[in-house]
C-alpha cells in the first residue's frame, strides 16, 4: 500500500507520474490534478521536445533572426540547386559578352570575361571566364558544357550536397583556367593564349562520377550506351596526347586541352576522396528534379549547406 503524495489518500494499486515520477490515487494523477513540476517545462520535463526551434527564430532582444539557408532564408532556394544556378550564370553571361562586345567594345571584353598570359593576375577573369564562352551566336560551346552540367552535375550535387558542389565547380573552374594559362606560358612561352567556358568544371563533375560510379551508362546521341568510364579515357587521351604529343599544344584545335585534363585530374582526385563517405549513384537521372525553398541539400551528401 503506498500513499498518495497529494492528499495523503493510502491506495493499494497507486499511479507513478510520468512526469514527476511522483505517486498517486486515482483522483490525483494525472499532472493537472498535483502540484506536477512538469507543467513548468510544458508537459516535457526532461526536455525531450525541446528542438531548439524557438532560439533559431528569436534572437535575444531583437525580435526575429532566419538563417541564411535555411527555412525561409534569403537564400534558401540555392539550397540543392546550385547546378542549375551554374546554368543560369553561364547563359546570363553569355548574353552579357555579347552585350559588352556590341556596346562597349572587345577591349573591355576581353579585361573582364577572359583569362589570359597578358592579365593573370586580373583575379575576377579567374571567376568571369568559367562562365564566360564563345560569344553569341555561338551555341556549340555552351551548349556542350550544359548538357554535361545539367545531366551529371544534379547527380554529383545529390551526393556531396549543395556546399561541396560549389565549391568543386568554383575552385576546379579557377584551377583548370590557371592550369591552362599556367601551361601555355610553359610551353609557348611569349605567345598570348587565353581561356574562358566551364569546360574544366564539367569534366570534374564527370571524374567524379567516374570514381563513384565508373559502370554508369551514358547514351551517346541518347542511342549508344557507353560507360562514363570510356568517356573520361577518351577525354583524358585526347587531352594529353595534343599537349605531348604535338597534336597542337595546349590549346589544339581552339579547344582548352590543359583545362579538361586539370579539370579531370582534380575530378578523379575529389572523387577518390569521398569514396568511402557517400552512396554510390545506381542510374542516371536526367537533370534530377531540383529542390524547392529550404529543400535539402541531397540525400547522402557528405556536408551541406
């Protein structure tokens, strides 16, 4: 027989408070019927429903706050579509270029969109040229650097989440750019080359599925069924035989063949060190389906926004 810590009742069958861990007659036990100290932390006393919510939504004294990111933030539809933010950029630029070339002139074209041996130390070409392609009305090469971003890159945005994949696209597109300047210099030292296309990102985000991924099927011409792993040989090949082997240099055939080797190197690299961290992708999905505001910044990422 115990007694009731409320009325002091004696009761052969008491109840223990979930709250309070307190006992009681039948009269007394639910919370509201005792002095139950658990209502003072909203029926949740040892905090199990506090998630912190408030304290993102109200700063101290200064009303509400949002994260950045985050539900609701400014920038929260970037979350989990940086790949089709990259696209956007580069056809806003691509416009631009030929806004600035009719307009302005292709003096200021060339200081702002292209990285070249006669400015490399202009810092924002490093940036502007990944964007940056062959002007209007040309197609052939942006064209060529979207398909491949927007099939593969919403795969690679999937498994390593919106932050890494920007910061792969942002600092493989730098590297590439300084790699082919860097190799131009180097082997035809005096001779002024330039660079500019998202070329040595697009075939990082391909090394890196190579890695993760080296059986994937990609339909050529959406016909021909051929494994990433053949294209990225092919690249790869291409590229290395015209800058050794005097297939044109560096530059052969107008095409940036330092910056898709760099870009693939750096892909293969990165890839290789996230192997053990992130799902391996089982099929291609054709340009994924983006994210709304808030939305995550892909399932399986290593680290996110």
């Amino acid at each position: 027989m115990a007694k009731c810590d409320e009325c002091g009742k004696h009761e052969n069958m008491p109840y223990t408070c979930s709250h309070c861990g307190n006992t009681f007659c039948g009269e007394h036990r639910l919370p509201e019927k005792h002095d139950c100290p658990g209502l003072t932390e909203w029926n949740d006393p040892k905090g199990v429903f506090d998630s912190g919510f408030d304290d993102s939504v109200q700063s101290e004294g200064s009303g509400r706050s949002f994260s950045l990111f985050g539900p609701g933030g400014a920038l929260s539809y970037f979350r989990g579509n940086m790949t089709y933010v990259f696209l956007a950029a580069m056809f806003v630029t691509w416009l631009t270029q030929w806004a600035v070339l009719e307009f302005v002139g292709a003096g200021t074209y060339l200081d702002v969109f292209v990285l070249s041996t006669d400015n490399p130390l202009y810092v924002w070409t490093w940036v502007t040229s990944i964007f940056a392609h062959s002007p209007p009305p040309a197609l052939g090469h942006i064209a060529g650097n979207a398909i491949i971003i927007f099939f593969f890159g919403r795969i690679v945005e999937d498994l390593v989440g919106s932050r890494d994949f920007t910061l792969l696209f942002l600092g493989t597109g730098v590297l590439a750019g300084l790699g082919q300047i860097g190799l131009s210099m180097a082997l035809n030292p005096g001779e002024l080359s330039g660079v500019l296309g998202a070329s040595g990102a697009a075939l990082a985000i391909l090394g890196v599925l190579t890695v993760l991924a080296p059986d994937l099927k990609v339909y050529i011409y959406f016909i021909l069924p051929v494994p990433i792993w053949a294209i990225t040989i092919f690249y790869a090949l291409i590229s290395s035989l015209a800058i050794l082997g005097g297939g044109g240099g560096v530059g052969a055939g107008g095409v940036a063949q330092g910056a898709h080797l760099v870009g693939l190197l750096v892909g293969l690299a990165y890839g290789k060190y996230i192997e053990g961290d992130v799902r391996r992708p089982q099929s291609l999905g054709f340009g994924g389906g983006g994210r709304g505001p808030g939305g995550p910044g892909g399932p399986g990422g290593r680290r996110r926004f």
